[in-house]
C-alpha cells in the first residue's frame, strides 16, 4: 500500500474516458482490504452486482467502502459524507468519491508508515 496522486488519477482517468478508473478501483479495493485487515470488499463481487442492479450496488459499495475508511481512519463515522458519498456516486459523480476515498487511505499511509527491510 503506497500513497497515488490523485490529480494524476483524475488527469489519467479524463484523458482514458474513465478507463483508468477501473484501475483505480481495483487499486482502492485492494488498498482498503489491506487498510482494514480484512477482504471486506471484491472486484468481482462489485462488477457482478453492479450489472446485476444496474448500477445500484455501485452507489452502496462507495457508501460502504467510505463508511468503513471513516471508522477504520477517524474510529467514528460520519454518515452525512458516507450518505453524501453514495448519492454521489449514484447521480455519476465517481470521480470526487474516488478522490475523497483516496485522501483517507493516503492519511493512513502518513499515520501508519511501513518499515523497509530493504
């Protein structure tokens, strides 16, 4: 787990159409299971449930993942941004969740850095 820019995120999702983004949460899921010591949350499971539901599943998934950063983070939730998260995601606006989720998990990086045996 390491800190990613997130002006290079937006800037590599935009010149893509949005192809970077699938990266981008392969990486955040990834780097939030490893946050939370916990396999919470699947690539799979996302994109199955997310076609199944037409997209729906997506919206919770971002409300979900944010709650679980929140409290992983600050030991306490704040559901008016987790809520605010999930709506976001759903009227399209990803990309501002993505960038607020990849600000809490570079905090966690800051507060909790990895030694190097290297």
């Amino acid at each position: 787990m390491r800190k990613h820019s997130i002006w290079m995120d937006i800037f590599l999702t935009l010149i893509t159409g949005g192809l970077f983004n699938l990266w981008v949460q392969v990486r955040q899921i990834w780097d939030a299971n490893e946050m939370l010591d916990d396999d919470r949350f699947g690539i799979f499971k996302l994109i199955f449930l997310s076609i199944v539901t037409f997209g729906i599943y997506f919206a919770f998934h971002e409300y979900k993942m944010t709650r679980a950063l929140h409290e992983r983070l600050y030991k306490m939730r704040y559901p008016e941004i987790e809520i605010a998260c999930g709506i976001a995601t759903f009227f399209a606006m990803w990309f501002f969740v993505d960038s607020y989720q990849q600000v809490l998990m570079n905090q966690w990086i800051e507060k909790h850095p990895r030694v190097s045996l290297s």
